[in-house]
C-alpha cells in the first residue's frame, strides 16, 4: 500500500496544484465569483458521518463556496460516478471521502487530466499520491493503538486468557485496515490477549447488533468488544442485553469516534473507553479549496487532533460536545 509521501512526490503535486489553478479558466464557479466544490460522501452510516456531512455543508455555506454534494450509499461505484459527474460538470476542486482504499487510479487519472485537483478527507487511498493534492484526516492507526493501550493496561494483571471480539469496519475500507491494524499490533505483546471473532459490521448499529448476537451464540466467554465505531459497539450493546448479560461489567466494550451516543453511553457506563475521530472536517476542508483556488501552497497531509475519553471524561465533555 503506498500511503507513505516520498518528499519529492510533494513537489510534483505543487506543479499540478499550480498548474490546474493557473489559467483561471474552466472551473464552473466563473459565473457568480464562487469556487465550486464536488464533495462525494461515503454514505449515511453513521453518527459520525451524520455530523462530518453537516460540518462540511456549514462550513462551505460560512466560507461562500458553492458545495455539490452526493451522498453514495456506501457503494464505491456510486462514487465513481459522482466523480465523473463532477469532472464533467467542470466542478473547481472535486474532494470526496473514499469508501473503501483500492481502485481509484482510473477515475483520479481522469479529474488530473481534466485539471481538476482532488481533495481526499477522511479516509485513504492507495493509488500514487501525485493523484490528489491533499488529504485531510485522523491518523486511524493511532486511534487503534489507544485502543490497544487501554486494553494493555486493563488486562495488565490477567493470568487467564482475555476473550476479545472486535466488529470491524467496512471491508477494505481504511479506518477498518488501520484501526485493526494499530490495535492488533499493541496487543500482541501480551500472549493472553486473544481475539476470538472479528467481522465487519459496516460501521453501521445495524450490522453491529446482528453480528454481535451470532458472535454471542458461538462464544459463551466474551470478556472485551472492541468496536471499529461507536454506532456497530451501541448496536452490540442491545445484542448483549437481549442475550442478558451487561454492557461494560460482563463484557466491556471499547469503541472509537466519541459521538453524541457513543459518549452518552461511555458516561452510562455501557462503555468502557472511547477513542475520539473528529469529523468536524469542514472548516479545514474550505481552507485547503480556497488555498488550491488561490495557487497557494497545500500541505499534503493534514492530520486530525484527537484526543481519548474514560467514563469521567465523558460526562464531564458531554454538556460541551458539538457532536
Ligand atoms: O469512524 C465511522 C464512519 O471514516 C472515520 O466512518 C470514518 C469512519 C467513522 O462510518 O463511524
């Protein structure tokens, strides 16, 4: 996977930033004076994709840009299509948040060649970074390893094996690949740390409950869930009820994002420990479209600050949380 920046691809996507920008001409926003943006959203899974979706339509109406906006369903091709629609509509900066990491390199290749700069937020992808001019973004592997801290220290003392699910994220999708990736690597340096299921919810509570109630029936010692996000950990919340067991004492249950549910349940004590993933991206997001229009500089990699919630932290936070 070629997620790594060698320096000097930095300065090949400056000459295209600076070239697709130069002339001024081609974009459709000429007519009123307003830069266009195509945004192509994964879908609406989500809490966090609810609240990323309204950070990003607030953020455009407050900085003047006229915002195209499609949300794919979950559904890659749905966004290959947008994508296109965009190129042809002569949109200015086209950004989209890709579903899943592989088969970009087509249609990136076809906005570069239209000379309409790309903009990835939130999630990754693995073609040639001289593709896109920026992505915006939580470092997802750190998410997991703060996970993976927490559930080192907690099980510092076990001296029998600790039975851990984990309901991942969509199939093939970055945040899955990295948050796996970052938990699984810190909890391998205790042997009895042992995952003994781990299946995709789709990052939806829907997938989560019914995933979690066949993991249930397979496995009667469950003593930690890891939860991808925290819609799939609310809906195993309600699968570990209706099996009669109690969220957060008889299994306990880390998740990541830190939204308004998510949270609400952390300071309920249903949920152990939170990883926050902010999406409030949009204000960021405005400035790099407004940079690229304006032939500035755009840093290639722009990554999220985050930070971590106990139980206290959490209804401490939950008055003052924006989302
Ligand atoms: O964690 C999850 C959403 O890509 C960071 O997608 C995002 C993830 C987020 O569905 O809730």
């Amino acid at each position: 996977m070629n997620r790594k920046l060698p320096a000097v691809l930095l300065g090949a996507a400056m000459a295209f930033v600076l070239a697709a920008c130069g002339s001024g001409s081609g974009g459709s926003g000429g007519d009123d004076g307003k830069i266009t943006l195509g945004f192509s959203q994964v879908g609406s899974e989500s809490g966090w994709r609810e609240a990323n979706t309204k950070s990003i339509k607030e953020s455009a109406q407050t900085a003047g840009i006229d915002l195209k906006f499609s949300d794919a369903q979950q559904k890659q091709e749905n966004q290959i299509a947008t994508i296109r629609s965009y190129i042809q509509q002569k949109v200015d900066v086209i950004a989209f948040s890709p579903v899943v990491v592989t088969g970009w390199d087509a249609v990136l290749k076809e906005a570069q060649a239209a000379k309409i700069p790309v903009v990835l937020t939130d999630r990754a992808v693995d073609s040639d970074p001289s593709l896109y001019v920026s992505f915006l973004g939580s470092d997802f592997v750190k998410e997991g390893e703060a996970i993976g801290d927490w559930t080192l220290n907690e099980y510092k003392d076990a001296t029998a094996p600790v039975n851990i699910v984990q309901l991942e994220g969509t199939v093939g999708s970055a945040p899955a690949i990295d948050r796996k990736k970052g938990f699984e690597s810190k909890i391998a340096s205790n042997p009895n740390l042992k995952v003994i299921a781990s299946q995709s919810g789709d990052f939806t509570r829907a997938d989560g409950k019914e995933v979690m109630t066949a993991i249930l029936k397979a496995n009667p010692k469950i003593d930690l869930l890891f939860a991808h996000n925290d819609d799939m950990g609310i809906g195993a919340i309600q699968a570990i009820e209706e099996a009669g067991k109690k969220p957060g004492a008889d299994i306990k249950i880390v998740t990541i994002d830190a939204v308004h549910d998510g949270m609400q349940a952390l300071a309920d004590g249903k949920i152990n420990f939170i990883a926050e993933c902010s999406p409030l991206l949009g204000d960021q997001l405005m400035d790099i479209v407004k940079k690229i229009k304006a032939g500035q500089p755009v840093e290639k990699r722009i990554i999220t600050e985050e930070t971590t919630f106990t139980q206290q932290q959490a209804s401490e936070a939950l008055p003052n949380r924006k989302y």
